[in-house]
C-alpha cells in the first residue's frame, strides 16, 4: 500500500503524505449518495488514489448492438476524480477525456484516478479506464475544491441582473 503512494508522487504535485502515515484507513469524504450500480463501486481508496470498478448494466446500453453509452463511462471516470480527491465539496470544472475503445453490455470497466497536481483548491486528476487488458478511457479532470456546497455558493453579487 505504501508503494502506490510512492509511486503517485509525479513532478510537483503536493500530497500530505505524513498525514495519510498516520493511519492505514483512508475514509470516503465526498459522493456518499452516488448509485454505485451507474457509476461503479469503490475497490481500493488511499490519499489521492482510487481504483473503481463498473459493471455494466441493460439500463446503460445505447443501440441493438449493446453498444454502452459513452455518458455511463464518463460518469463512472467522473467519479473516480471525485474519489481521488476525496474532499467534502469538489466539484468538476474541466476536463479532456478520450474514449479509446467501446464497451458492450456485460463489460467491467476497471477505472484508475490519480491526483497528479494541486494548487490551492484546484486539482487535476488523471484517470484511465481499462476492459481487461484493453484502455477504452483515458482523461484529465480539472477539480475544485470549494468551502461549501456548491448549491450553496453565492455566484453573483446582491442585486446584480442578468440582461
């Protein structure tokens, strides 16, 4: 376990490694209400790193080929992203995803999110999707991570009107 930490150490990003020595059980801070039957369930969680698994369903299937809508695999590497950082409220921002190879109805989707930068409240995830040996998803999640929810956040000044 104390290697995958080592080993999620890229250039500059900033994790509180001293911190996470301090006990060996990382705790879900974020998406505690997430369906896990849509958008995967959690296999492994450290300090800036999850591993999730998808199982795919009937419900996510798109066309007569059982071909698996794009937005299920989105979802699921989303929140993967989420996971990684683990804040209370981290919302997405932006993000550059690739998907690489299709997924069809009874495919597990094996998703791995790594913190790769923190700056301040921003953090950028990297997060990569494989179905076996085959990468069907790879992309950047730009995250921020806000003081309160979202929801409830004043994003325009008293009394200003939009025209």
């Amino acid at each position: 376990m104390r290697k995958d930490i080592d080993d999620m150490l890229e250039d500059d990003q900033e994790l509180d490694i001293e911190e996470y020595r301090k006990t060996d059980e990382v705790l879900l801070k974020t998406h505690d209400k997430i369906n896990h039957d849509l958008c995967g369930e959690i296999q492994k969680l450290d300090v800036g790193f999850v591993k999730l698994k998808l199982v795919t369903t009937y419900d996510m299937i798109a066309d007569s080929q059982s071909l698996i809508h794009g937005g299920f695999i989105f979802g699921a590497a989303d929140y993967a992203a989420m996971v990684a950082v683990n804040e209370k409220n981290v919302v997405l921002v932006a993000s550059d995803c690739q998907f690489l190879s299709p997924v069809k109805f009874g495919d597990i989707v094996d998703f791995v999110a790594k913190v790769r930068h923190k700056e301040g409240r921003k953090r950028n995830v990297h997060v990569t999707g494989h179905v076996l040996d085959i990468k069907v998803f790879e992309g950047e999640f730009k995250t921020v991570v806000t003081e309160r929810h979202v929801l409830k956040l004043k994003l325009m000044e008293e009394g200003a009107i939009d025209k």
